[in-house]
C-alpha cells in the first residue's frame, strides 16, 4: 500500500493551551505516495472563547466570524479517522500538536493523544538540519525553493497546509505540483469537515477578505535569479520557470 501523508496546519485563539487558547481552523490534505489525493479536512471552529488581539492581526479570524462554527467535540471523532495511521507533517509540529492533544484532552478519555494515532514529521526540525544557520520559517523556505506564496497576505490553516505540501516536497525531492489553480474556491460549505473534496473549499465565501500584496520590483528579480539557478542546477529542469509569472 502506498504510503499515506497528511499535511496539517491550525490557527489559534492565541499562543499557549495551557492559557485556556483554542483552536479555531484546521486544515489538512492527503498525498498518497507523495501525490495530492484530492482528499481534505478543513474546519473553522467556535472556540468558546475570544480570540486575542495579537492573533487576529495573524489571521483575520474574529469572533463574530466564528460564533456560529462547530466546536471542536463536534468534529474531533472526523478528524482522528482522516489522520489516523498516516504520517502527520507539521512545520512546528509541537505548537499544533500541544494543541490538538489540549482538545482531544478536553474531551477526557473517548480519545486518546495525536502521537497515538499517527507518525509526527516536523518540517521545521528537517529544514533546521538540512538549513543550519538560516531562517527556516515557511515564508523563508518558500523563498528558498522558489515557491511562489503571494497570495498567503494572512495565515490561514488549509492555505498554509498546501503552501506546506509543497516546501516538503521540494525539500524531499520530487514533484511539487498541487494543482491548485483546480480549486473550487466559491463552493459555500465553508465548515465541512468530510475528505471530500467537493465539500471542501479553499477559503470560505464568508471569511474576511485577504488583502493583497504586489512584490516589488527587487523581489521579482530575486525571485526570477533564483529560478534561474534552480534551472541551471537541475538541468534544465526547474518546473516553476515555466509556471511562474514572472
């Protein structure tokens, strides 16, 4: 059987569990044998709570936004069945990981802890070793394989879960096409947790607008100089010299 991945991002009220912060945004998608199934978990979730100030500016989930979501006992047993003996990979694995377990914990013994139910790769570990010395955050890693993140103007969990799949796959080696231009991004659904992909968009229809950030100029020549050497050290074979627009 081929071997089942999950990419996986969350976003918080806030930064620490233990200070009564919850999750209000899961996103996840299945590569089978390092390729996109078409399968996703995506849910914003009611954290019975407020989100802090601080993390709001991050992603641009409010209060209001999220009262009338799920909560997270609702979806939880979904969730265990999509991760459920994959591989989880998580850039920064313990924050989403502290978080998870937090949840499933709230929930007292009907489940058991993340690291029971899968493998955790944190590709934040990976890129310190295969990096040392540099910045490894996503948007840096994104730079340095010439992975083109410009419409990631806020975090968001499924956003940042495919940009994610992408920078571990490049850093792993081999094909690093998601097809994301295929995505149905106006389907209303917003708070489905099923794997189907049709029942799981993007973005929901009503979350608050993105804004939108041009590179300057100096970026996309430091972007195009970096394809270019990506395709001089490949061969000839940099794939995102022929999809990048610039």
């Amino acid at each position: 059987m081929s071997k089942r991945q999950i990419i996986l991002d969350t976003e918080t009220t806030g930064l620490e569990p233990s200070q009564g912060h919850r999750i209000i945004e899961i996103g996840a998608i299945e590569l089978i044998a390092r390729k996109p199934s078409g399968n996703r978990f995506h849910v914003y979730l009611n954290p019975e709570r407020d989100v802090d100030a601080g993390a709001l500016e991050v992603h641009g989930l409010s209060n209001d936004f999220l009262a009338n979501k799920p909560r997270f006992s609702e979806v939880a047993r979904d969730l265990v069945s999509f991760i459920e003996g994959a591989e989880l990979i998580i850039h920064n694995a313990p924050f989403d990981v502290g978080f998870l377990n937090h949840e499933l914990a709230l929930l007292g013994s009907r489940y058991k802890q993340i690291n029971d139910y899968c493998e955790i790769l944190d590709t934040l570990l990976m890129a310190r070793k295969k990096h040392t010395g540099q910045r490894n955050s996503l948007d840096a890693l994104c730079k340095r394989y010439g992975i083109n993140n410009q419409h990631r103007t806020v975090h968001g969990a499924l956003l940042d879960a495919e940009i994610l799949a992408e920078v571990y796959l490049a850093m792993t080696g081999g094909q690093t096409v998601l097809m994301l231009e295929e995505e149905d991004t106006t389907h209303p659904d917003a708070t489905a947790s099923s794997p189907v992909p049709s029942h799981t968009p993007v973005l929901d229809h009503n979350r608050p607008r993105l804004r939108v950030i041009h590179p300057s100029d100096s970026e996309i020549q430091a972007h195009t100089q970096r394809l270019a050497d990506i395709d001089k050290a490949s061969g000839g074979h940099c794939l995102w010299l022929s999809l990048s627009p610039v």
